[in-house]
C-alpha cells in the first residue's frame, strides 16, 4: 500500500501543468464569489445604523429588510447570479476531471495538449456521470432534511437536537464519500476504455485498500487545511493572505495526489 502512495505521490509530482490550472481555477472561483458577497454584503454594512443612534433604529433596519426580501423583488438579482455560478460550476467541473483523468492516463503527452484533448473527447461522458453523482448525493436530503426540521421541533435544545441529528449527518457524509469514490472508479473505467461493470467490480475487489487510501489522505487534507486555519488566527496581513495562497496550492496538489494514488491502484489491478 505505501508503494501506491509513493506511485501516486510521483504521478502527481509530474502533473505540474494540472495542479497550476487547478489553483488558477479555485483561485478564479474564490474571487467570483467573493465579489458577489462583497457586493450583497458592503451596502448593507453602509446603511447598518451606527452605536450613535437609538436601538430603535437598528429594528427598523432589519424590519425594512424582512419587508424588502419579502415583498419586493430585490432578491431575483442574487439569486440568479447564484444559480449562474452554480451552473458555471457543474459545466465547469467535469470538464477539468476529463482534463485531469485524461493527463493520469497518457503521461507520454504533452502535458497541456493532453489537458485538452481530456476535455475535448471525454467532455459529455464525464458530464453525464457528474450529473448522475450529483442526483444521487442529493437524493437522501430529500429525506434528510424533513427529517432534521422534524427533530428541531420536537427537542428545545441544542444538546438534545444533535444528539440526533450529528449522526444522520456522520452517515450522510459517509455516503457521500463513498458516492465520490465509485465515480472516480467509473472515471477511471472511462478513461481507460472500460466497461462501467469492470470498474465497479474491481472496485468492490480491492474495496478495503481504495477507502484505507481515501482516508488516509483525507486525513492529509484536512491536517493541511487545520494547520492554515491555525496560522491565520495566529498571522495577519500580507503573511496570511500569502499563507493561504500558498495553502491553496497545496491544497491542489493533494487533492490531485489523491485521485492519482487511487489511480496507481486502478493500473495495478486492472493489468
């Protein structure tokens, strides 16, 4: 198993060109989002009445507001920048997987034609499983979140109502990881030219040593990201924005390790 990590540790050391694209686009996405908040977020901050005034004043504030998001159409523009984003996003997504799935499989490329062509030939397969990923981590919210808004009415604390609720959202967090390991596979599959039954097969084969390896680079992940949190409350200023640029690189890089580590085992087994 360490020699898997180690494959996959150098599958990715040689993948610069995708983790540069893949920090560029994150970095993109994060500056989108962050000037729709700014945007939404900043005039409020303006007209949000001073310590000088009455406390009065402050309750006509969020009384206007209650009146504004509910009797106007001030809130159609948000969310249509929303939904904008989020379809920017689902279009987006599968086609940096071609890319990334497609330079794993033919490292004898050049790294940014092989980027491309990734997401020229493999652009619609790869839509239509991220589709059906989608769907299927979605569909037990349908059930999940009645059922939370169910449990909050019935209990009056806090302490007694994720007593109930931590462990439906512990398994729907699992399902979800188990969800983005099946279609990794079945990428894979893709990629490779096999049949969507071999890489569910071999799957459910090595199923001990795929979600050992899942997790222990999860753990990875989330150790990086909790160190970065730790140093920002710690650092201020340029030291933290650059610390956390740096962070985002990093973070790239081994999210990439990951899907490649599970890629050396998909090579070892599936010769």
């Amino acid at each position: 198993m360490w020699k898997t990590v180690k494959n996959g540790w150098h599958l990715t050391w040689n993948q610069p060109f995708v983790v540069c694209t893949l920090f560029i686009y994150n970095l993109l996405w994060g500056l989108a989002l962050y000037e729709m908040i700014r945007s939404i977020i900043v005039p409020l901050l303006h007209r949000y009445p001073g310590p000088e005034l009455e406390r009065q004043a402050v309750h006509m504030f969020w009384i206007e507001g209650q009146f504004q998001l509910m009797k106007t159409d001030l809130i159609d523009s948000y969310v249509g920048w929303g939904l904008c984003l989020l379809i920017a996003r689902m279009l987006l997504s599968p086609l940096l997987n071609a890319g990334v799935y497609y330079s794993l499989q033919h490292t004898e490329l050049n790294a940014g034609y092989r980027f491309v062509q990734g997401m020229r030939e493999f652009a619609l397969p790869f839509f239509l499983l991220y589709v059906l990923q989608i769907a299927l981590q979605l569909a037990p919210l349908y059930w999940l979140v009645p059922k939370t808004v169910d449990i909050y009415g019935k209990h009056a604390t806090i302490y007694a109502i994720a007593q109930e609720v931590l462990p439906l959202l512990i398994a729907y967090g699992v399902y979800t990881f188990l969800m983005q390991t099946v279609f990794m596979y079945l990428q894979f599959g893709r990629i490779s030219g096999k049949s969507s039954l071999f890489a569910l097969t071999l799957l459910l084969r090595n199923l001990f040593p795929i979600l050992v390896l899942a997790a222990a680079l999860l753990i990875v992940i989330l150790a990086v990201s909790t160190a970065v949190m730790a140093s920002a409350m710690i650092w201020t200023g340029f030291l933290a924005l650059l610390g956390y640029q740096v962070y985002r690189l990093i973070h790239m890089f081994c999210k990439l390790w990951a899907i490649s580590t599970q890629y050396a085992l998909w090579s070892a087994k599936s010769e």
